[in-house]
C-alpha cells in the first residue's frame, strides 16, 4: 500500500482522534502548530500519520510541516492555528464558525435569514419562544 493522502477523509482524521484519546498514544508535539479537533490542539503531522493509517493500514506521513501539512487538515474543514498565538476563545469561534460555513455552505444557516426577511430585520416580540 502506498503513500495517497488524497484519500484521506474527515472521517479518517475524527477516527484518529479517536484512537489516540482511546488507546492513549504518546505523540510527538508539533513546533509551530496544532490543528484544533473536537476544541482540543493536536499535532497536524502526527494527526495526518493516524488518519492515513486509519485509511490504508500505513502509519506514514511524507510530508514536512507548516503549509504542505496544513492544508490537507483545512481542506477538511478543521482549523489549523500557530501554537504561539495563543488561544482567544473568540477568535477560535469565530474561526470554528467560518470552517463550518465553508462546510455546509448555509444549509443549515438558512432558517435565521428566511426569519430576518419575514420579520424586516426585526424580532418578533409578540412570539412566544422570543421570551424563553
């Protein structure tokens, strides 16, 4: 079985986490980066190293760090951050928002904007739910 990261899916990268938490692998830090998976910071190479085993048997990852690593976690829609920015819990929402729109493209954002046009920009007063 050879190198294909292009096979690679969401689904192999969440199986990885899942793997690593569960069988509580020792992995090795990451200099500059963490990809943020389920609100936790992990190593994108050794992530990319589980999820490539998940998906072909191979525990490999050819690839060096920084950009050539990074873009295969964001083309998935996880969001990669440099360790020495810290985390802003608000940027890191509005991050996680942004990927999730990219994800879904709105599909289930739809609902807010349909209420926003009936109402002309304003709340519903009168409804019951605008109290609870």
């Amino acid at each position: 079985m050879s190198f294909t990261p292009e096979k690679i899916t969401r689904n192999n990268i969440l199986a990885a986490v899942r793997k690593i938490e569960r069988e509580k692998h020792e992995i090795k830090p990451s200099t500059r980066w963490h990809v943020m998976i389920n609100g936790n910071p992990y190593p994108p190479k050794e992530i990319m190293r589980y999820a490539h085993e998940d998906m072909n048997g191979k525990h490999l990852w050819h690839y060096g760090g920084g950009d050539q690593t990074n873009k295969w976690l964001e083309k998935l829609g996880f969001m990669v951050v440099g360790k020495n920015d810290g985390f802003d819990p608000i940027k890191d929402m509005i991050l996680s928002y942004k990927n999730h729109i990219k994800q879904t493209k709105l599909h289930d954002e739809l609902y807010k904007w349909e209420l926003i046009d009936k109402y002309r920009w304003r709340p519903n007063t009168e409804a019951i739910a605008f109290y609870s």
